[in-house]
C-alpha cells in the first residue's frame, strides 16, 4: 500500500467510526490567536533589522578552535546534536573549553 493510500485508509476508518478533529475552547484558541500575532509581528519586526543583526553577528570573534572544542563536547555530551553542542560553546557553556582553551 502507497503512503497516500494508507493515509486516505486510515482517514476512512476514522470517519467511519465518527472521529472528528478536536477543536480547542475558546481561551485555548485567543491564547494561541495572541501568540500567533505576536510571532507575526515578531517576524515583521526582525525582518526590518536582519542585515544589521547579520552585520553586527560577523564582528563577534569566534572562539578559538572550534572544530577541536566541538568534537571534544560531543565526546563529552554525546546526546547533542553538533548544533546543540556548538550553541552551547558559543554560549559559554561548553565542556569543550577545558579542552582546547
């Protein structure tokens, strides 16, 4: 069976059996309405200050050996994700710091 045959199978049975999306109550749906607004509005904000954000973010030094101290992190932490284990060295935070100092 297709993917798009097994969704359209599973999505009769549903019916068939009376399941019906979920609708939330009325303060659920204002609460996420506001946080909505507020992403777009976020969004529309940030759009109009990105290039100097950008700008401001290349003048920011890299710390000193990055490859050395991410693959020490993720020796250290091997839960993270590289991406996780490079925020948390350009947080400050890394365990990779006592590595390569």
């Amino acid at each position: 069976m297709a993917s798009r045959q097994f969704i359209d199978f599973i999505g009769a049975k549903l019916a068939m059996h009376g399941v019906a999306k979920v609708v939330p109550d009325a303060s659920t749906i204002e609460a996420h309405a506001r946080l909505l607004t507020e992403q777009k509005l976020a969004g529309e904000a940030l759009s109009e200050i990105r290039e100097e954000i950008r700008m401001a973010a290349a003048r920011i030094a890299l710390p000193e050996n990055l490859e050395s101290r991410l693959r020490w992190s993720l020796t250290a932490r091997p839960e993270l994700s590289w991406d996780e284990a490079l925020a948390d060295i350009i947080d400050g935070g890394d365990p990779g710091s006592a590595c390569c100092g």
